[in-house]
C-alpha cells in the first residue's frame, strides 16, 4: 500500500482494525495478495496475519515482502487445499496456535474461488461430479472454513467477529456460460446471508470488488464461451474500465474500518 493509501486509511473513524487475527484464503496472488498487503498495515502490533493458499511458493515471496512492511504482526502461511478436511484443520490449526490470548479482532476474509469452465453452456455440464468438485472447492469450503473458525474463536466479551466473502455482480446477475461460477457466487451470498441471520453477534459482510485486473479477468476475455459476453469483457479491458485491486482492497478496508455496514448485506465496490 502506498503511503498516500496508508494516511488516506488512517484518517478514518477507526484507524486500525485491533489487535486481530486475520485469516485470508487464495492470498497468495490477485486480489487475495493485495488484501495482505492492505489489511496487514492496519493490524495492531500483536496481531496474526493467517494466509492460506494452494501455491507455497508464492506465499512464501509475500511472507517475505510483508516481513519488511509489517512492525510487530506475526505472519503464518498455510498451504492447504481447502476443498479437503485437512486444509481446513490445519489452517485453523495455525489460526488459534499463534493467537495471543487477548485478540479483540477475528477477520476472516473468504476471498479464495475459481471460474470453472466458463467456456460452455448449462446444457453440457451433465457430470455430476465435475459440478460437485466445482462446488466443493468454491461453496463447501467456505461454508467449512468459516464454521470452522467461528467455532474456534467463540462468542466472549470484548471479540469482535467479523466475516467476509468476497462476492461478485454474478451473485446476482446471470452470465451466459458462466453457470458454475454464478451458481457458487449466488450460493455463496445467500450462504452468508443466512449466517448473519444466525449469528446477529458476527458481522458478515458480502462485497463484490468489481472487474478486477487480474488473471481470472485475462482469462474471460479469452475462455468465455459466450461472444457477447466474451466481448464485453474485452471492451471493459481496452476501454480502461478495470480496477487495480489495491483501490478495490481500499474501498474493502474502509467498509471494515468504519464497521457501519448491515450485516449480511451485499456491497458492490461502486456502492461506496
């Protein structure tokens, strides 16, 4: 985060997010990456910055460049597949052995998913295990993880619990040939809908970044099945019509700043 950003965040209602745990999963590239960067600045010296990805090699290249940013904020890596049992045990695993016993902050930011493939119609997904592997890893995951982390840092006086799912338009807006990924997008968003509904002591946040410039955006312009769609995000490319995921993470950063959000609601990054 530049320092323009830093002073920016910082003159806020709330400058910093607490002495936390912050859990971040597909930290290690995207938007994912930039949210390390960004959120990790504004933990209080004390506080766990937890990332979770499948790629070790390229986490360990951003432990190693927030090791030379962050005073006092202790990082974890976590490779793990969380689609599976075992990633998502050892992630919590790592989460609660390095909290310190007087966090006031738990983030847990599910920001890790995939497009699936974007290159054909509905009609043509009759295996049912290709749909549920999709799902697996974009919808049972998160649901996992996140029940998973709220049971190991329970409801006390004086936490702050605080979820997020990083969403998308097509939560809520049907793509053509884009089915698996608007069915997990819309699932997840009704899936955290439903747990602030439960837990009223959580605050769950959906925020949708807008179009990103980022590999999964170089991949629609190129992989989507549909040409008008195909189109569409080709011309939001050349036209300059992308966002940086560092002024995405900002908008995120201040929604979580000034906590002032509905919980449950969806917010678009063009909301704010």
């Amino acid at each position: 985060m530049s320092g323009r950003a830093r002073e920016d965040l910082s003159a806020m209602p709330g400058s910093d997010l607490g002495k936390a745990v912050c859990i971040i999963t597909g930290a290690s590239k995207g938007f994912g990456r930039s949210l390390a960067l960004q959120l990790g600045g504004l933990l209080q010296a004390g506080s766990v910055l937890v990332l979770a990805a499948r790629s070790g090699d390229r986490l360990l290249e951003l432990s190693g460049e927030l090791s030379g940013e962050l005073a006092g904020v202790e990082v974890r890596c976590v490779t793990a597949d969380l689609a599976r049992r075992e990633g998502i045990e050892e992630t919590v695993r790592v989460a609660r052995e390095a909290a310190p016993k007087d966090i006031d902050h738990l983030l847990l930011i599910n920001n890790a998913g995939s497009l699936g493939d974007i290159s054909r119609n509905a009609v043509s997904f009759t295996d049912p295990s290709e749909v549920d592997a999709y799902l697996s890893m974009n919808v049972s995951s998160a649901l996992s993880l996140t029940a998973s982390v709220l049971g190991a840092f329970p409801r006390r006086p004086g936490l702050r619990r605080s979820v997020v799912n990083i969403s998308s338009l097509c939560a809520l807006q049907p793509y053509r040939s884009w089915v698996l990924y608007c069915t997990g997008k819309a699932a997840r968003h009704m899936m955290f809908r439903v747990l602030a509904e439960e837990e009223p002591d959580v605050r769950v946040l959906n925020y949708a970044p807008g179009p990103l410039d980022t590999d999964m955006q170089t991949q629609a312009r190129s992989l989507t099945g549909d040409a008008q769609v195909r189109q569409s995000f080709s011309d939001m490319h050349s036209k300059g019509g992308l966002l940086s995921c560092s002024q995405s993470g900002a908008k995120l950063a201040q929604l979580l700043l000034e906590d002032q959000y509905q919980s449950g609601a969806q917010i678009d990054y063009y909301d704010i």
